[in-house]
C-alpha cells in the first residue's frame, strides 16, 4: 500500500502540473458552439445529445441549421454490405427519411437504423419500442472517428519519438523528454511494483497503450470544437471493450496459484467450498465492471456537470447568470484536466495490479 | 443515454485498439523501453567504471606511498651502512697507522742504542788511549829525578802493606 500512495503521490504533482496550462488553455473554449435552435431549450435533449455516440458529428449550427461532418454507414444487411455517408439522412432521427440502396430501404431513428416498414417508416409497439428489425451496424460513429483521431495522434506522438531515440542515447530533448517520464512512471510506479520485475516487460506495451489512450483520449475531449470534442470513455461500450481487454489479460496469464486461489481458496475449510467459489467467479467479473463503469462514469460526469452550467444560461434566460457559468465550467473544466489523468493512471494501476495478481508467485 | 448499434464501436474498438497496439508495441514501446534500458545499463555501467576508476587511482597512490617508503627505509639503511664503512675505515686507518709508528719507533730506537752503544765504545777506547798518554807523560816526569822514584816506590809498598 505504501508504494500505491507513494506512486499515487507523484502522480498527483504530475496531475497538478498539466491542470495549471491547461486551464489557462480552455479560457475561451467555454462558449459552446451548441446554441439550442428552438425556444423551447431542453437541457436534458442537449446533454444527452453530446454525451452520446452518433452517425455524425456535429461541429456546430449556423442558422438554426446544424452543420456536422458526415461520417460512413456500414451496414451488413441480409444482402450483404452496404455503405453510404450519414448525410444521406439529413440529419432525420425519427424514422421519417428513407434511404434507398442496394434494393433496401433504411429509416434512422434515434441514431438506431433500422430496415423500413412497408410504411417507409418504423413502427412502434407498447412504450415507443420498435418492431422494424435492424442490419448489424458496424457505421464509423463519432466515437469511432474520435478512438481513430487519438489513435492516429498517438502513433504520430510515440514513433517519431521512439525514432529520434535510435539518433539519440544521450539524454532525451524535446517532446521524447516530456514523454519519457511518463513512460518511466508507468513502469517504475505502475508496472514493477503490482507485476513483479521479473514479469512486468511482457505486459509494458499494452500498459502503456492504455494509459496513453485513455489519458489522450480524456483530454482530446475536453478539447470544445472539431475534430476533438468526442470523449472515447463517455462510451460505456469502449470502457467495456477496454475492461475486456484486461479481463481476458488476466485470465490468460493467470497462474496455477491463481485458479487456485479462486477453487480452492486456501485456508478454507472444504465444506465452506460451494459458497466461497461463486464468490470468488463473481470476484473475477466484478473487477472488469468496476473498471468499465468507473472509467465510464467519471469523464461522462464531468461532462454532464459542464453542460449543465451552461444549460444553466438558456434555462435562466439571461446572460447575467453566465460568469456564474463560466466560473464554476471553469472550475470543472480544471478537475476534469485532473481526472482525465487520474483515470488513465486509475485504469493502468488496476490493470497492472488484476495482472500482477494472476501471475504473483505463491510460495 | 442510450446504446445504440453496439457492434459498430465494439468491432471497431476492437480493430482499432489491437492496431494501435501491434503497431505502437513494435514502433514505439520497444524502441523507447530498449532505448531507456540502454541508458540506464550503461549510466550504470559509467559510474561503475568512474568507481573502478577511483579505486585505481587510490590503489596506485597506495602503491605510491609504499614505494617511497620502501625507497626512504633503503635510503636509511644504505647511509647508515656508508656511515659504517667510514667508521671502520677510519678505524682501521689508525690501527694502521698506529703500528706502522709504533714499529717505526722501535727501529729508531735499536739504531739509536747501536750508535749509542758504538759511540761509547769509541768514546771508551779514546778516553783509554789519552789516559795512556796521560799517564805515560806523568810517569815520565814523576821519574825524571832519583828521589821522586824512591817516594813512589815507598807510596806503593805502604798501599801494599795497608791492603
């Protein structure tokens, strides 16, 4: 435990010091480009809007138009792929655009395409669920344009870096110096102590994606306008992949002690077994769903809290309320340049402690 | 919110994570954790060196010090072996000298009793011979007249008789 407070400790300065430019960074992001077009503004439709996957992405309105970079469906329907670029919906989610292609007729509503009725639109049963069936979706959403922008920024962040240090093996320069304790941080105070030094090398790459993914991907969120502003954990779906990720780490690398831990308990008496052993199953899967929903939940708050104050604007009517806004998004905006560090280094500290926990020697 | 068409972030989730992965592991983590460890082995290995270095160089200064002080024992012994030779030279010298004197001497010494014994001899015999001459003229004058002879002839016989 000391060495968790410890790392936890340096962690926190480290935090600390991205949170102090970052918030002098975000003064003038806090205008939202996403004024309501109608009178009647509901808070709840706009932040549920923002915090959810899409077809497109939205960049702003203009004249109570939306304007948003379309982005390819892909669907694989029952005969066979069809792709065509979101803006072929114009920006309908109720089911009331039909998209014709390839002898198929798609209807889009709330973000869900589904294969037109013989209506040309979706049918409802009970409380608004709908009957149509759907093709399986496997559309570039926002999220997923947003998983591929991080992606791609951290292979042009880490290759050239991890090339200038075949030039260099003096001490690092440039941006391999700021990066590189990170990268050391990582191992020194993530890696060695949960996994052990003799094991933890195996596992280093897919720590350090992790938690440069997460991190990159927290702070490209808070980044207020196109092509950043999508957060790849507000999708409880890529926390899920992610916690799957490790899950399946650690269950592949579990040792003889460890399943024996979860079969066998030692110290347990026999007859005690029967419980103890879905207890312990159950322990298995409770550790990757804290994951998800913590990872999930943190960044998505602090979403909800940010565009909250500035619905804050809209409901009060009134401009004078808005350096209250300001003041407190501000605020917010600063804790959240915190977590989104704070999770990334949470997500890798537990992967690397479930990890080291599978692979521990027992004497 | 809600989830919608969970396959398409999972399936490219999935895609995109396990390329970002292969591709970071092989291009970026490799490189830089080999590069890292690179360094550390070899900081580690100069401040071994600049250890062994210093060990040297303190060993050599022992090594030094010994020397010099081998050198500083042998220097004493050799001047106080010199210092010897001298004294027993020196000695020696005058024992020397001393009997070649003392033999010199005692040369002097038989050739001067020689001379002296030869000088008395001469000094003997001349005394002698003038005494001869002495008393030949005294006899000579003693006797001239009839008288005088008569007296010595009268002084020797009362010699005689009082012997």
């Amino acid at each position: 435990m000391i060495i968790v407070g410890n790392s936890f400790r340096r962690f926190f300065h480290l935090a600390l010091l991205f949170c102090s430019f970052g918030a002098i960074a975000q003064d003038h992001q806090t205008h939202p480009s996403e004024t309501p077009e109608d009178t009647s503004f509901d808070a709840t439709k706009l932040i549920n809007s923002h915090i959810s996957d899409s077809h497109e992405f939205h960049i702003a309105d203009w004249n109570g138009k939306a304007i948003s970079l379309p982005l390819p469906v892909i669907l694989w329907t029952d005969n066979g792929l069809v792709t065509f670029m979101s803006s072929a919906f114009h920006h309908d989610e109720e089911g009331k655009v039909v998209v014709e292609r390839g002898g198929q007729q798609f209807v889009r509503y709330q973000d869900e395409i589904y294969y037109a009725d013989a209506n040309g639109t979706v049918s409802f049963e009970g409380e608004g669920n709908v009957v149509n069936s759907r093709p399986l979706n496997f559309s570039i959403t926002k999220n997923v344009f947003t998983l591929m922008v991080t992606a791609a920024i951290m292979l042009l962040v880490f290759i050239p870096i991890a090339n200038s240090y075949k030039k260099n093996n003096r001490a690092p320069k440039g941006i391999s110096g700021f990066l590189e304790p990170l990268i050391l941080f990582v191992r020194d105070d993530i890696a060695i102590p949960n996994i052990g030094e003799k094991k933890y090398q195996k596992y280093m790459p897919y720590l350090l994606t992790v938690f440069f993914l997460i991190w990159l991907g927290n702070l490209i969120g808070l980044i207020p306008f196109f092509p950043f502003q999508g957060t790849l954990t507000n999708d409880l779906l890529f926390t899920g992949v992610m916690a799957t990720i490790t899950f399946l780490i650690t269950i592949f690398s579990g040792n003889k002690g460890y399943w024996g831990h979860i079969f066998a308990t030692p110290g347990v008496p026999k007859w005690l077994l029967p419980i103890m052993i879905p207890v312990e199953v159950l322990g298995m899967f409770t550790k990757p769903f804290a994951l998800m929903v913590r990872l999930f939940a943190n960044l998505t708050a602090g979403h909800i809290i940010i565009l909250s104050l500035m619905a804050l604007i809209f409901i009060f009517e009134t401009a004078w309320i808005s350096p209250v806004s300001i003041a407190f998004s501000l605020f917010m905006y600063g804790l959240e340049l915190l977590v989104a560090a704070l999770q990334a280094y949470v997500f890798t500290l537990l992967s690397a402690l479930f990890i080291g926990q599978a692979v521990e020697e027992h004497h | 919110m809600n989830i919608t068409h969970p396959e398409s972030l999972i399936f490219w989730s999935v895609i995109v994570f396990a390329i970002l992965f292969i591709l970071l592991r092989k291009y970026a983590w490799s490189p830089i954790l080999g590069a890292v460890r690179g360094r550390e082995e070899s900081i580690n290995r100069a401040l071994d060196a600049a250890d062994d270095a210093r060990k040297e160089v303190e060993n050599l200064k022992a090594d030094n010090e010994k020397l010099l002080q081998e050198a500083r024992i042998e220097r004493d012994a050799m001047l106080k072996d010199a210092r010897e030779i001298k004294e027993r030279m020196i000695a020696e010298a005058k024992e020397t000298a001393q009997t070649q004197a003392d033999k010199i001497i005692k040369q002097a010494q038989v050739v001067i009793e020689g001379e002296k014994q030869a000088a008395v001899v001469e000094l003997k015999q001349q005394v002698a011979s003038l005494s001869v001459e002495i008393a030949e003229k005294i006899v000579k004058g003693q006797l001239s007249d009839q008288e005088k002879q008569l007296k010595l002839v009268d002084t020797m016989l009362d010699q005689v008789t009082l012997n």
